[in-house]
C-alpha cells in the first residue's frame, strides 16, 4: 500500500478537523447556554463575580467537557462529512481511481491519531489542572464544598500502623472517638485511645484529648498512659476523610498514581475512585479510533433517504457508547469486574462492532 501523502489524503484530513472544531464549537456554546440557565439563580444568591464565572468555571470547563464528550464529536464529525462525500459521489470517486477502502482510511487514522493525541495530552496535563479551580468554584459558588466518607472509617496509615474514628466532623476537622494501633508480627504492640483527635492547619499535627494509651509487652502485661491532651504526628489529613469522585479529577497522572498506591496501602475502599479515572483518561482517547472506524464504515455507503438516517445512527451510537463507559464504572463499585477490564470493555465491543462494520463495508 502506497502511503505517501496525496491530495486525497490533505483533502480528507482538513475535512475531519474543521467540521471535528465547528460541531464542537457549536455543541459547546449550545451546552453553555443551558448551563448558565441552571446555574444562574446560584450565580445571583452567591454573588458570584462574572470574572470568576467566565475565567474561572466556563474557561475550565470547556476542556473538561470536550474531553468527557469527545467520542461523540468524533463520530457525529465522521458521519456527517463521510456521509455528504458519499452522497456527492466523491466516495465511488475515489474507489473508481484505484484507491482501495484501505487506502482511503489511512487520512481517517491519521485525523483520529491527533485527536487521540489531543484528548490524552488534554487528560493528563491540562484537565487535572482546570478542575482544580472549577471545582473550588463550584464548591464557593454552586454546592456544598465537602461531603464525609460517613462513620467508621478504618485507614492503614502505614506498614503495621492503623487509625480507626467512629466519624469526622469537617467543621473543626475533628475525629471523634479516635484509635492508633500499631502491629508488629501479628501481634499488638502499643494501642492509643482518644475521645477526639483535632487536626492543627498550622503544624500538621494531631490533638488528642483524653487520651490512654496503652502499651503490650511479651509477657501480656500492659502499661497504660492517659492525659489530658497529646500532640502527634500522625501520616492522616483530613482529606484523607472526604470522598474522592471529584478529587481524582484534580490530580496529575502521577499524583493520581502516588494516590493509588497510598489507598491501596491502607485498604481504602475510595481507590475504585482513582481506578477509574485512571483507566478512563486512556481509555477515552483510545475510542477515537474505534469510533472513526466505524463512523466511516457506517456511512461511506450512498443511502436514498440522504444523510439524515446516517447522522441519526450516529448520534445513536456514540451516546450509547458514552452510556456504556458510565455504566461500566458501575460493575467496579459493585465488585464485578476489576477497574481495568470494566473501563475498557466498551472500547472491546465497540471494537468489534466496528471490525464487523469495516468488513461488510463497500470496497
């Protein structure tokens, strides 16, 4: 196969990104619209300032919205241009000059390579970032800033070192009812008891109040220790005490990493969180290709009924995609599947769909 740059293949590439830009320019503005008519009654009973509305939420929440809804773009851009060649004639145009489907898809692949390229780059260096500050937004302006991971949370700190607190107030970042045990070799060492723990913003240390602590020797005898206060240095903040659907957004792909493995350390049950976004950030580019292949496949055929019943099928299609990623996050905090198979087995079916379709499609 002859896969030196042609005209064809300028004229194919230009085609896709331009109307890939337009549809999502325009499908962007729609959805702003929308947005700002749900949001406006906050917007006014918080005073938020329009300065933070435009720089500090919607400039943030373009690129996070593009990415979230980048399968759909792609295959509504395919469909739509791939449909109006076929329905020029240009499609048996160039399969009646000796170019082959094959050949003809190399221009698609390549379109689809830099979106992948764009989408991946867009998750991990520029989306963590802007959801930082749109969410500090959201959290001043729209919603409530935190919400609790609930009672009896029980947290490996450390090899050997677990704290356990029957809840945890974010008003005074305060834990109640607070336990420190340390294991050595199976075996119980040392065990601090507290009827709150209060988490100091300046030092990063722990308060104690009434505390006993309780130290295990060898021969089972214990000696036991109470005060008043004890101030401590404990690997906890009270991060590690709110839900992390939101939080995983916000990190880079190596903090995102450091906190995979700092949950799993512990036994968090919270790191199906940061699996998930870590799976979909690949995985969601990935689709770009499938959805290319099969956007051209559905559509390079010349149909009767026009272009219309092509763009309906289109639109059909990438939202049930776009469904069944959401949906897969669910066989993860359900336990059925591990993270990286139940994240990426919309791309499989979608993959095969899509080899199906490019078989069957004309040659």
């Amino acid at each position: 196969m002859d896969l030196r740059p042609r005209k064809l293949d300028v004229y194919i590439v230009k085609k896709f990104i331009t109307t890939f830009f337009v549809a999502l320019i325009l499908i962007i503005g729609i959805v702003i619209i929308f947005d700002i008519s749900e949001k406006i009654d906050d917007f006014v009973s918080k005073e938020a300032p329009l300065k933070a509305i435009i720089f500090d939420y919607y400039v943030n929440f373009v690129p996070y919205f593009m990415n979230m809804f980048s399968p759909l773009f792609v295959f509504i851009t395919v469909i739509f241009f791939t449909s109006k060649m076929a329905s020029d004639s240009e499609i048996v145009a160039i399969l009646s000059c000796g170019i082959s489907f094959h050949r003809m898809m190399v221009p698609y692949i390549f379109s689809a390579t830099l979106i992948a390229a764009l989408s991946l780059c867009l998750n991990l260096f520029v989306i963590p970032e802007a959801n930082k500050t749109r969410l500090d937004f959201e959290n001043q302006y729209i919603k409530t800033r935190y919400k609790s991971v609930g009672r009896n949370v029980h947290y490996q700190i450390s090899p050997g070192e677990f704290v356990f607190a029957e809840s945890f107030s974010s008003w005074n970042n305060t834990a109640y009812r607070f336990t420190l045990e340390k294991i050595e070799d199976n075996v119980l060492v040392s065990k601090i008891s507290a009827e709150s723990a209060v988490y100091d913003t300046t030092s990063g240390r722990w308060k104690l109040k009434k505390y006993f602590i309780r130290d295990y020797k060898e021969d089972l005898s214990d000696a036991v220790r109470s005060g008043r206060q004890l101030d401590t240095l404990i690997d906890l903040s009270p991060k590690d005490f709110y839900l992390t659907e939101k939080t995983v957004e916000t990190l880079t792909y190596n903090e995102l990493n450091q906190l995979i493995d700092t949950q799993n350390m512990r036994g968090d049950a919270n790191v199906k969180f940061a699996l998930i976004e870590k799976n979909t950030r690949f995985a969601l580019p990935f689709s770009a290709f499938i959805l290319t292949i099969m956007g051209v496949a559905l559509s390079s055929k010349k149909r009767r009924g026009g272009i219309g019943w092509n763009i309906g099928i289109g639109i059909a299609l990438a939202f049930t995609y776009i469904l069944f990623l959401r949906f897969s996050q669910m066989f993860v905090h359900t336990g059925a599947l591990p993270p990286a198979i139940a994240l990426w087995l919309p791309n499989v079916v979608f993959a095969i769909i899509a080899a199906f379709l490019y078989r069957i499609a004309p040659k």
